[in-house]
C-alpha cells in the first residue's frame, strides 16, 4: 500500500463513505493508529473519507499513518487533556474500560505529557496496540514526524514547514556513487514489502521488495555488479538476494566499516546479520545523517527511518562505488532489547513474552524466563506473520505488537502471618473457612475413648484452632510438649507447689485469646467449641458443660484411621499456613490483598485432599456427607438468624 503523506482535505470527508476491504485490522487498513472516527477536524490532518467496521462503528481513513496519528494526537489535546489516564481510555474506547496498557489510570493526561513527544508518542502507542492487539504500522520515524505535523496543527502546514529536498549531488565525473545508491532509493518510499525475489537487472521495478532484495537491486542499479546474493555469479534476473549472503560477501568481498562509520556517509550500508542459519536479517541504507531508506515490512513497505534505537552489526562500502568522506557520528543504541545472549535481561519480562507469543499461537517451549533458541524462533515466526523486521530479537516495536511491557514489575512481598494466624482476613473469608473445617463435624456427638488412638488430637486441636480462627499466636512450647509426650506444659502458679502434670489442656489457652474483629467473634467462640467437642467428644477445656449422649458410642469417629489421617494432615497443613509456609487455600488471601502464586494452588490441594478423606470418612459415604451439608446449613442460617 502506497502511505505518502497527503495533505490537508475538505470538511465534506467527514460524510465520504470509502471502506478498505482486507484482513489485516482496521487501524492498519485505514492508516488511523487509534481508530478514530471521521470528522471536520480531522480533514486538517489529511482524512480522505471513512469506512464501516466492526458494530457499524465509522473509522476515518487516512492516506498515511502519519497523518492518522498526527490527527490521533490532535483529538487527545482537545478533548482529554485534563482527564485521568484510566477515564480517558475508558472515553476513548466508548466507554468499554479498556484503559491504556501501562499506565496508571489515576494519572493525570496534561498537556505537557501531549506536547512532549517523548511522552506523547508511547501513549499513543500504547492506545493504538490496544486498538489493533498486535501494535502499529509506523516506523520510529514516522511517528516523529506525526507528532511534529500536529504541533503544527494541520498536514499542509507540515509539509510547507520541511525543508526543500536538497538534490542530491551526484559525482562530477559520473560513475557508481553512494549518492546515486540514496537518490535511487528514495524513490520507491511507499512501495509495498514482500519477501519474494526481485530481477536486479529490471529498471523499472517498483516492488514488492524484502530489505535485502531492495539493497542489492540498487546495487546492481548503479554498479552493475551483484553483491548479497546466494550466487554471485547467477543471472540478474535469477539471483536470490538475502542478509545472510550479504554478511558472507561482507567477509568475503568486503568493505566492512563501522556502525558510526557507514551511518555518516551517504549511501552507506548498515547490516543486522541474520539471528541463525536460514533466518531473516536486516539490512538499510544510510543518509548520511542519522536517517536511513529501507524495505523495512510487510506492515511499513519501503520507508525512511533511522538508525538509531536499533541493533546493526556491521557498516558495509561496496567496491566499486565512490563514496563522499566523513566524519564518523554516533549511534545510539537500543534503549533495550531482548535476544539471545543480550545483557540485563529480566526474568519477568521474558516471562511475560513466552506467555504472549503462546496466547497468539506461537510455541516457545518450557515458560520458564529464559531466551532461548525456542524463544528465539517463536519471535521469528510472530514477526514474519506480522510483517515486521525479523531479527529474532523483541525490541520496543516486537514487544508492542506482542502487548508487552518492558517495565519491571515490582514483586508483590506476602508478610509472614505466624503471629497473626487468620485474623487478619474479612468475616467472610473467616467465615468460610469455619465451614470449610466443619465438614469434619459428625452430625452426632463422638465418643472420648482413651484406649483409641487420636486422642491426643483433643490437645492439639485448641491450639490449632484458636490460631487459625481467632488470630492467637500459636504457642510453640505447648506445641512441642504435646508432640513430644502427648501432655501439655504446666506452668505452676507462684501460690502453689507443683505434683504431677495431668492430662489436661490448661483454661489459660481460651483465658489467653486476643480479641479478634468484633463481627465474626460471636460466631467462631459458638464454632471452635463445638467444633472440637465433635471431633474428640470432651468439652472445651475450660467448660464444664455436658455433652449429649453419643449415638454409637462403641465407634467413635477418631478411632476411625481415615478421620486420624486426615485430621493430622490438616492440622500440619493449617500449622504451615499459619508461619506462612504455604499459601492459603482457595485464593483466600486475595481478601488481604496477598499476591497468589504456586504456594496458593498447593495450599488449596493441601486442603482439600484431608478434608475430602476426613468428611467422606466422618460420614460413612458421600451420601451421608450431602446430608451433613443439608443439616450444616440449616444451622449456620439459623444461629445467623438468631444474631440479627
């Protein structure tokens, strides 16, 4: 598609029906980055008409999308400037919330953010790769020049404020010159890319090109020599020009110069090798000045940009052709990049782009934060399916299409709550795991039988209970004392002379409970008792209140070697959530605002696996189970009831 810039239109535009048939997205097809709709004042910046897409929604089409974002920065400035980022997406997208990736929707859009290109173009980005979910279709240096034609407030006022193209002054004697190699190339700006095979001895050829075909037919254009191409010595019409052969003819022919060196002359080469064999390089031409003329996409065609930001590996002079002297200028390197073996790399960030590359269909192996060959090639194949430059490598353009941010997130630090237990969670969540644990609960009272094992579960089960339900620190030395001789410590009164340690849990552990939240209080000191004098079938230490007759006293649930099991497990499993060991189950600490991560699914497998065991063993079978849930829930709403 031929994107010249084109200059300013009539208001009448705004009404003009022009629809772009195509598959590619509707931002790409009608040169219009944020797909804006059609209207009198985009006519300053060059709108030509408008098209139907998707929920018959209008978009206005633009001869380049230079002038789409040129009209894009134009809409921001005057109608959200002063807006919050978050309500200006949210405005911007028809109310749908989607906001502006990478930003913080409470920040403020000013206008200094919009006049400032440096923070004006990546928001633009950012809402264009929203728009299209696969980035843009302007190269670094068009978006400049959009940003300079709406700071000058309309596309005739732009292109009148350029400088008059300097003729480009050819050697006096005539001959291949590298200011023949430029003047040619800048005459096929807007010409399509395609990666096929070009004849370089066709003069008349006016695309498609790739970035090597377009290279070596201006070679062969001006010198009437082949150079970047598998063979060298085949017909012109017949030879396959490609990067990884310009880089064997760079060793083999030369003339290899500098980066800095090939991007300060005029008609200078500057070459990206090829990320592996087979693979797809890149390759420009330089202006002598910083810019350079390039096949540069499927997406872009045959455009001017620079050679700056950008990774080169080697500055290319072909024999033969004369070239003007000068003095070396510096290259800026990539702000960042990631690639095979490219420094600083983080983690996170290659996290986030093996998981983009899988969502849009592209394997890039084991998701593990590495880039690696597997990595390497699913960028390989996203580009070329994008119709970028394919070089294997995610810079700030890959990573735009991919919806990646380069910025490190800051990893969300989850407090250890040893001394907190689950206090620290909303009366639901609490709630809610009171439930969870009373699944144990048979509906009938359990018989104590001392003669059975499990018994020394009714010393334990205060401790472990009150820490994950009350928010009582869980007292180590009880803790160890009882799982190293099945009796609790005894502290000794100062008034009275220590006999033997009996068998008993001491009241101080209910005497000793912190206060938790008022709203679920109520609830678990009506819970915890009953909840352990079913499982053991004793009061809770500290009480003196009678226990009903069990209903099958000869079989007492903890004698059960399932319930046993199971009840261990969860007590162990509820000890190590509670020192923050393991997550919590259910994503139960989303409620506090904890970051979940791979402890949380095994914390909640943890859980679920004793619970599931106990209540099926509890019960005698699922059917009984279901029972217990109907009666469970009848009196949770009941002892709710009686709250209100």
């Amino acid at each position: 598609m031929v994107t010249q810039i084109g200059g300013c239109t009539d208001a009448s535009t705004a009404e003009h029906r022009d629809d772009v048939a195509g598959s590619e997205v509707a931002s790409f097809r009608y040169n219009n980055p944020g797909c804006q709709y059609p209207s009198a004042r985009a006519a300053r910046f060059g709108q030509t008409g408008y098209g139907i897409i998707g929920g018959d929604h209008k978009i206005a089409r633009f001869p380049s999308p230079v002038n789409g974002a040129a009209s894009n920065f134009d809409l921001l400035s005057r109608s959200y400037v002063g807006m919050k980022i978050g309500e200006a997406g949210t405005k911007w997208t028809g109310a749908h919330g989607f906001g502006v990736p990478g930003y913080d929707p409470d920040s403020l859009l000013t206008r200094e953010i919009v006049e400032n290109p440096a923070q004006a173009i990546p928001l633009l980005k950012a809402i264009a790769d929203r728009e299209s979910g696969k980035g843009n279709n302007l190269s670094e240096e068009q978006w400049r020049q959009a940003h300079k034609m709406f700071k000058a407030g309309s596309a005739d006022a732009y292109l009148e404020s350029l400088p008059t193209r300097v003729e480009i002054q050819l050697p006096p004697g005539g001959g291949p010159s590298g200011a023949g190699l430029l003047k040619r190339a800048l005459e096929h700006i807007g010409e399509p890319y395609v990666n096929r095979l070009v004849p370089k001895d066709d003069p008349n050829w006016h695309g498609p090109w790739d970035c090597a075909e377009f290279i070596s037919w201006l070679v062969y254009q001006e010198a009437n020599t082949l150079y970047g191409c598998v063979d060298d010595a085949a017909a012109p019409a017949k030879a396959d020009a490609y990067t990884g052969a310009w880089k064997s003819d760079l060793e083999r022919l030369g003339k290899r110069v500098s980066v800095e060196e090939a991007a300060a002359t005029v008609g200078g080469i500057v070459l990206r090798y090829p990320p592996g064999s087979g693979r797809m390089g890149h390759i420009a031409i330089c202006d002598g000045k910083g810019g350079t003329v390039e096949a540069k996409g499927q997406r872009y065609g045959v455009v001017v940009d620079t050679v700056h930001g950008r990774g080169w590996h080697a500055g290319i002079l072909i024999p033969g052709i004369t070239y003007g002297t000068a003095q070396p200028i510096k290259v800026n390197p990539p702000a960042i990049v990631y690639a095979i073996d490219a420094p600083n790399m983080d983690k996170a960030v290659i996290t986030r782009i093996q998981e983009a590359l899988a969502a849009k269909g592209f394997d890039p192996g084991v998701i593990d934060g590495e880039f690696g060959p597997n990595t390497q090639t699913a960028v390989v194949q996203f580009q070329q399916a994008e119709g970028m430059v394919v070089d294997g490598a995610v810079g700030p353009e890959t990573a735009a299409a991919l919806g990646v941010s380069f910025i490190a997130e800051k990893p969300e630090t989850v407090a250890r709550v040893p001394d907190r237990g689950l206090a620290f969670l909303p009366p639901e969540a609490r709630q809610l795991l009171t439930l969870i644990l009373m699944l144990l609960w048979k509906e009938k009272p359990m018989a104590a039988d001392p003669a059975k094992s499990g018994q020394g579960l009714e010393l334990l089960l205060p401790l472990l209970l009150q820490s994950a339900l009350t928010g009582k620190q869980l007292d180590v030395t009880q803790f160890l004392a009882i799982l190293a001789t099945g009796k609790p410590l005894v502290t000794p009164s100062p008034n009275t002379v220590p006999t033997s340690i009996t068998n008993t849990v001491p009241a101080p552990v209910v005497q000793a409970q912190p206060q938790a939240p008022q709203a679920p209080a109520d609830l678990i000191a009506v819970l915890v008792p009953m909840l352990y004098e079913r499982l053991t079938g004793k009061a809770w230490p500290g009480t003196d209140q009678k226990i009903d007759a069990p209903a099958n006293p000869n079989a007492p649930v903890l004698s059960r070697s399932s319930v046993q099991l199971s009840t261990g497990a969860l007590g162990i499993v509820t000890i190590l959530q509670a020192l923050g060991k393991i997550g919590l189950p259910f994503n139960l600490g989303s409620l506090a605002n904890l970051s979940p991560d791979q402890s949380t699914t095994i914390g909640t497998i943890s859980t679920l696996i004793p619970l599931v065991v106990g209540a099926v063993g509890a019960t005698g079978g699922w059917g009984a189970l279901a029972s217990v849930g109907a009666k469970l829930l009848g009196g949770i709403i009941g002892a709710f009831g009686k709250k209100g």
